[in-house]
C-alpha cells in the first residue's frame, strides 16, 4: 500500500513495502507502476540507460540551476569497489532552456569540468560516465 501527503510543492511518498529491494531483485510490475507514477508526479523525469544499480537525485536549488547526483550503488555489498559506467541522461526542463552542463567528483581537484549537450524536445541529454559518485550541474535560463 502507497499512500502520499502533500508538503508545499512537494510530497512525501510512503509504503511499508520494500519497494526498493523488490525492484532490485524481481522487477515486480506493481512496483515499477507506482514509482513511475511519483516520478511522473514531479514533472521533472529522469531518463537513462544506467546500469539498474544506478541512484539519482534530481534538484532544483535555485531558478537558474539544477543539480543532479548519480550513485553507483553496484558493489555495496560489504567490500564497496565501484564499477564504471557510462551511460546517457535525459532530463525534462519544464520549459527552461539549457546554457551549461558541468560534472565534477570527489577527488577531482580541478574545477567542474563542462561537458557537451543536446537540447530538444524541452529535454537535455548528455553522456555521463560514472565511478562511484557523480555531480552534474546544469545552468538553465
């Protein structure tokens, strides 16, 4: 059972169920309906070719930017050894316009480094590739 409050322009979503294992493990239709239906909710969607051990965490912080965090969550097993990945994001911009991708991880002393992008069809999709931790920023106008 799902149940969902509303918080300002948000919302908390809940369930007793281990929805999240349970996608990992079975893939269970029911499930992948109803977390369809939260993303769908948030008029922001995410669309990848990520390896299903992926995480995202999509943010609007200010009007002019979004910022979004990808986890390798592959290797969490007790011995945490994180595999590459490269994959390719989409991300729905609500109207707003691209004007800069940058990435930058831990580690990397350097600044963001600033990655191509292709906007259409009001979405921006960019190559990513990904170790463990991943922080994308993108400018929006």
């Amino acid at each position: 059972t799902w149940s969902r409050t509303q918080r300002g322009l948000g919302a908390v979503v809940f369930t007793v169920d281990q929805a999240g294992q349970r996608y990992f493990q079975d893939e269970a239709p029911a499930i992948v309906a109803e977390l369809s239906g939260v993303l769908d909710a948030t008029k922001r969607s995410i669309v990848s070719n990520a390896p299903k051990a992926f995480l995202f965490d999509l943010r609007q912080r200010t009007e002019h930017g979004l910022e979004l965090l990808c986890a390798n969550m592959d290797g969490l097993d007790g011995s945490f050894t994180p595999k590459n990945a490269a994959f390719n994001v989409s991300i729905d911009l609500g109207g707003k316009i691209p004007l800069r991708v940058t990435v930058s991880e831990p580690g990397n002393e350097g600044p963001p480094l600033e990655i191509p992008f292709v906007h259409e069809n009001g979405r921006v999709a960019f190559d990513l590739a990904v170790s463990a931790v991943l922080l994308t920023r993108i400018a929006i106008g």
